[in-house]
C-alpha cells in the first residue's frame, strides 16, 4: 500500500503533469467504492480546470477551479498511469479524460480503490503537520491503552502513516511497537514527534531521488528495519519480525518496551 511519503511524490508529480488542465469529461467503469453517483461527478468535475493536486493522510486530492474536490483513496492496490487518447491498462475503475487528449486511469484488480467529491474534513492532523507536535501527541498516548503502533495506525488520530512506517519511526524512537501507550514518558513522546516528521520528510527525499517522476507503487528499499532484505539495524542489533492480523511488524531490542 502507497503510505504518506509516496503519496506525496505522487501529488507532487501529478500536479506538475496536469494541475491548470481541463477536464473533458470522466468515464467511471467500476461504482463500487464511488461514493457519489455519476451525475454529482459530471456536474462537479466536467468542463472545469484543475488547480492543483495534493496529498491529506493517505489521499490524493484533485481541487478544481470551481472549488469542488476529487478525493482519491488508493487503498492496498490502486495505482495511478498517465495516457494519451486511449487507456490500455487492465482493472481500470475511472479515468479522467482532460480536453487536450491526455488521461489519467485509476486501476485496481481488487476494485477497493475509492473516489469521493468533497470528501469531510477529518480532524486528526496530518502526520507532516505542525499541530501534530509533542503536546497533541501526549494528549493521546495519556488517554489510551492501546500499543503504540495501533496508535500511529489510527487514521482517526494520526492520518497518513501506514505500517512500514510505523515501524521506521518506532525504531528511530527506540520505542518498542508493543508498548502501552500511556506508559511512555513524555521524555519519548517528544522524540516520538521529532521521529515521525524526520522519518517521513527523508522517505519523500530519497523516493524523488529513486524515481522522480513516480506516479505508483511503492518505493521500501531504502528502509532500515521494515526490510525483509535486512538482519541487523544500522546500528547492529538483529531484525526481528512479529506477525498478527495478516500484519508484520519489524522491531529490534534496542527499542525501549514500556509496559
């Protein structure tokens, strides 16, 4: 699954290609997770001019000159490919056709990817803004008994960190995934903070550097200790793998566990 730092080179990229187009028209070939029916797309969307492309959580959002939104959640499998005229590609779900012949096709074998327009604001701060800082992040841990990686999961409290992540910033914390959240001192909550935006800001920096022009999949070979590739941390200590809920979580024993 696309987590924040590949999402926000795809906006990024997407932007630079379409942002001040025009679309022609979007032709949605699968409305099962399409949450609008197709003429709220064609009045909100056809014949107006794209502003710009940008990332909340973990979607993509298209904002239109009219002020409309297209809200776009990739889910474990969507991917994102460019064309001109026509779209060759497989388990395509919705294109966007703009009037200079050049598209945009949404693709998803599970068919789980989901459109909105004018999706709600959510109140859990981005992962990469500046409310969510030592104080907010205090705020929650206090207040609950959950592990700290559920925690970070929880869009509802955090939006946009994903799995792989999770696990990057713990380890760069030295928290242990499996800590209780309101166990950890405030001492680590501050260095939790400072991981989560250092983490993230020097994933997006070297997935541009990989591939700039990336638009889909996913980019993990850099990653430190959510790599299968790896044994030991930079630092030495052996790689250890737990897995629950079809989920793994990497971890190494130089991650302090509060409990």
């Amino acid at each position: 699954m696309p987590e924040l730092p590949d999402l926000e080179v795809f906006s990024s990229n997407l932007d630079k290609k379409l942002a001040r187009k025009t679309i022609d028209h979007i032709s949605i070939t699968n409305t099962k997770n399409i949450i609008a029916n197709a003429a709220t797309f064609k009045k909100s969307f056809e014949q107006q001019k794209l502003y710009k492309v940008y990332r909340e959580g973990k979607e993509l959002r298209f904002e239109f000159k009219n002020g409309h939104i297209l809200g776009m959640h990739l889910m474990l499998h969507g991917k994102l490919f460019l064309f001109k005229d026509d779209n060759e590609e497989k388990h395509t779900l919705a294109e966007l056709h703009f009037t200079d012949g050049t598209g945009l096709a949404l693709t998803d074998f599970q068919k789980i990817a989901a459109l909105t327009v004018n999706p709600a604001k959510s109140e859990a701060p981005d992962a990469m803004s500046d409310d969510l800082n030592a104080a907010y992040l205090d705020e929650k841990l206090s207040a609950t008994r959950a592990t700290i990686k559920n925690v970070l999961l929880d869009q509802h409290i955090i939006r946009g960190i994903g799995n792989a992540y999770a696990d990057e910033i713990l380890w760069d914390a030295r928290i242990s995934p499996f800590s209780i959240s309101n166990k950890i001192p405030i001492a680590k909550t501050k260095k939790l903070a400072r991981s989560i935006y250092s983490v993230l800001s020097d994933a997006i920096v070297k997935i541009q550097k990989k591939n700039p022009d990336i638009i889909a999949g996913e980019i993990r070979d850099f990653m430190l200790i959510h790599n299968s590739a790896l044994e030991k941390s930079p630092t030495g200590a052996e790689i250890k793998k737990h897995t629950a809920g079809g989920r793994n979580t990497y971890f190494t024993d130089e991650q302090e566990l509060f409990e």
